[in-house]
C-alpha cells in the first residue's frame, strides 16, 4: 500500500533537512549528508575533524562520563561557543576535504565552488554549515567519547592537511 506522496516528502524533509540557496540567479540544493555519504566522508576528512575538535578546545579528559548524550551536549556546546576564527582557520587549512564535503552536499564540482565570489562563497560556505553542523557534532562527539575511555586529555591528532 502506497503511502501519501505529500506526507512522505514531509517525513523525508524532517528526516534529512536540506537548505536552498540562490548563487547567480541559480537554485542550489545543499543537502544534509545521508548515512553512507557521511561513513565514506568521514573516512576521506580525518584531518579536518580532527583539527576542528582540536579547535572547539573540547575538554576530552577523562570525566567518568562515556554516556554519549553527555558527549554529544558536550560536542553542540563547543560548536555553539565555538570562536568563528578558529573554525575559520581549520577549513582554510583544509580547503581541499572542505571542497570535497560541500561538492558532495551541493552537487556542484569543487571547481564551480572554488570559483564563486567572496560573497557567493561565504553564503554557501554558511548555508552548508547551517545543514551539515549536525554531521561535523556527532564526529568531534565520538572524539570525546574515545579520548574519555582511553584516558587521554586531548582529541586525537590530526593527520597532516591533504
């Protein structure tokens, strides 16, 4: 039995909520990641999370406190109070993995994005951020999860900028 196409287009946008954007006169979708994409994308962006937790200066130490919604609140504090320079500075090292995630959010060729305006850029760059935090949250949150169990004091090292 079919369910009710407006329903279901309703569900799906509570599910996975996207954001549109004009850039040019053109409608772009930037979609939240889906499941898989966000398996396969943390894999290709270690660097980058890792630096932005790193950045967030979130206390990993150990708390006896591994209950993941302790961690995750712990992670969307350090992203709310999170000093815009500093995440700012993460992504300008990490251009190549930031291209990568809004290229596959957007649909657009990193080529298309690198190439937009100042203005352009940012408003995509702020748009991308406003449908995809929840995505880069749950990632600095199993940073403070891992360090809480092994006992250490800092998130894990980021691998070299790609």
């Amino acid at each position: 039995m079919a369910g009710d196409p407006a329903q279901e287009a309703e569900d799906l946008g509570v599910l996975a909520p996207d954001g549109v954007i004009v850039i040019a006169g053109e409608r772009i979708t930037v979609r939240r990641f889906r499941f898989l994409e966000g398996m396969q994308l943390e894999q290709e962006c270690q660097s980058l999370l890792g630096d932005l937790a790193k950045a967030l200066n979130v206390e990993t130490g150990p708390g006896g406190d591994e209950d993941p919604v302790m961690a995750k609140e712990a992670a969307a504090a350090a992203f709310d109070g999170a000093d815009y320079g500093a995440v700012m500075a993460v992504f300008a090292r990490h251009q190549t993995e930031l291209l990568r995630l809004q290229e596959v959010s957007t649909g657009k060729s990193a080529d298309w994005i690198a190439a937009l305006d100042d203005e352009n850029g940012f408003d995509l760059l702020m748009t991308f951020w406003g449908v995809n935090h929840p995505f880069f949250v749950r990632r600095v949150m199993m940073y403070i999860i891992q360090a809480r169990l092994s006992g250490k004091t800092s998130a894990p090292p980021a691998s070299p900028p790609s």
